[in-house]
C-alpha cells in the first residue's frame, strides 16, 4: 500500500525527481568496448549513453556535485539505455496471489523484485523459498508495514532487522534494498539504514495505485503500458487480487513492446555500468536556497 502521488514523494524526499528525457535522436547500436553485464538477460543490449541530469549529480541549490559525491542512496528509476524495466510487487508474500503471480512470470520468463513484509514472511516461508527459486529478487518491506517517518531510529531499526531475518531464514538469501512503506522516509533515516544494512532505498516512478478502490485490471494495466519507460521501478501488490488478473496482459503486451525485465538490482547494476552521463553546468543566476519547512506527514491513504 503506497500514498497516491509522487507528488507527495516529491514533498518527503529531499533529491527532487528528474525525468528521463528521451534522446533528440535514434541511439547507435551498442559498440564492442561497451561493458556489458555478466548477469543481465541474453538480448539486453547496453548502449551509448545520453545526456540525463542525474539528481544525484546535483546538490539542492542546482549545483553540480565534485566528481568524489557520494554513490547514489536512492532510486526512483535508473538511468539506462536499452528498453528494461524493473516490476516490483509489494507487501506479499500473499498464500494465494503470489504463487498464481509466480507461475505466470515463470511462464513467460520474466524475473520481478518482491519487497516483503517480514511478518508475512514468518507466515508463509515456503512462497519466499519458491520466489527465490525461481530467480527473483526479494527485498525487505519492514515487518509489520508501519511509516517509518515518525518513528524512532531503534525502531526502524527493529522493524528492519527482523525482516532481514525472517527472508534469511526462509530462502536463505539476505535481501540487499529495501522499501519505506508509503514511501516515506527521511534523508538521515536513508543514510543511517544504508550504513547498517548496506540498503539503498527503493522507490519507483510508476505507481499503478493498485491499492486504491476502485480496484480494476484496465488500471493496472494501462498505467504500466503509458508510464513503464526505460529504467523505470515499477510498483504492483501482490496482495490484491485485480493486481494479479492484469499480469497475463500486462507482462505480454510489455513484451510485445520489446520490453526486457529485471530485477531492481540488476538494474542499479546496469546503470553503474552506463557511462557517466556529463553534468550540465549551472544557469549563471544566483542560486536560491530552498525553504526550510519540514513538510507534515502526510496521511497514508490505506
Ligand atoms: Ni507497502
């Protein structure tokens, strides 16, 4: 369950959002000296990058960051070349859904990241076993989906601890990113959870508010197939039923596109191994310090 609009995220979180602007012309093909990941699906092709204003490139103020910034904490998306996207499927594992969603990625051979509530999964340790199995990606969504926002770092702390544990001991992986509920998290939280856990925070630029009534197959579906661009995050549950009927079309006809599927690590990998995109240099107008007004925590809307 997630909070509506990116509009709030972009309220919370203090590295403001850029879009991906499309390139002016049709990119070459891939060259041989272009690296190309050792993990990444056969047929994914990595190409020469184009300009993109990174925001972890770029300070609040606009101004660009010396070489030696630290490596980026937090993604909404990736800056990619080649036409991948990563779906991700939130606050299972379910006991019915997410099995029926695992049989059909294995059918089509799409691989997805599942942010998991730990609670859920002490519950049904088995589905962990089986996602890991079949070669998705699981990552951490606290224990009991509370906002970690207002709450305490020992806390925080807590709730992310017990999850690690609880897909460890199930599947024997240790997940390696994890997700806020809602969203929702603060900027020294972001840097305290990646120096225990080595977790960045992952968020998405397509949210098919699959959570909210009225709940329908046409939303899932249509969302994805308008918003879904290159590096995209995309967000689905895998606990609601609707969410689980739009998949057949939905993955299909992101196929047909020519789309290829990752999972988020494999992504963030894919875009360390893109050349640097080069900075562009700040407007010469004095630069206008952005107001310091905590914003309210908002409501979550389920
Ligand atoms: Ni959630």
């Amino acid at each position: 369950m997630t909070l509506s609009s990116l509009a709030f995220l972009a309220l919370l979180e203090i590295t403001p959002q850029t879009p991906v602007p499309a390139p002016a012309t049709a990119e070459p093909a891939a060259t041989a000296a272009t690296p190309v990941p050792s993990d990444l699906p056969p047929g994914v092709k990595v190409m020469k990058a184009i300009p993109v204003e990174d925001p972890t490139t770029i300070n609040l103020d606009g101004v660009p960051k010396a070489k030696s910034a630290a490596p980026r904490i937090v993604f909404s998306q990736c800056r990619v070349n080649s036409n991948v996207i990563a779906l991700t499927f939130d606050d299972g594992p379910h006991p019915q859904n997410t099995p029926r969603l695992l049989d059909m990625l294995k059918e089509r051979g799409i691989k997805a990241t599942f942010f998991l509530i730990g609670k859920s999964a002490a519950t049904w340790p088995a589905v962990v076993k089986r996602i890991v199995d079949e070669g998705h990606e699981v990552a951490n969504h606290t224990w009991d989906h509370k906002q970690l926002s207002i709450m305490a770092e020992k806390k925080v702390m807590d709730e992310l601890q017990k999850t690690h544990s609880a897909i460890l001991n199930a599947c024997g992986v240790a997940p390696s990113l994890y997700r806020p509920p809602y969203g929702a998290i603060k900027l020294t939280q972001k840097k305290t959870i990646m120096e225990h856990f080595h977790y960045p925070t992952i968020l998405w630029d397509v949210d098919t508010l699959d959570w909210k009534s009225p709940r329908s197959i046409a939303k899932v579906h249509d969302t994805i197939l308008k918003e879904a661009k290159p590096g995209s995050i995309i967000l689905c549950h895998d606990i609601h039923v609707e969410t689980i009927d739009a998949m057949p079309t939905t993955l299909d006809d992101l196929k047909a596109r020519g789309c290829q599927f990752l999972t988020v690590s494999q992504l963030i990998k894919l875009e360390a191994e893109t050349p640097a995109a080069p900075v562009v240099a700040p407007a010469a107008t004095p630069a206008v310090a952005p107001p310091a007004v905590e914003p309210a925590p908002a409501k979550p809307a389920e």
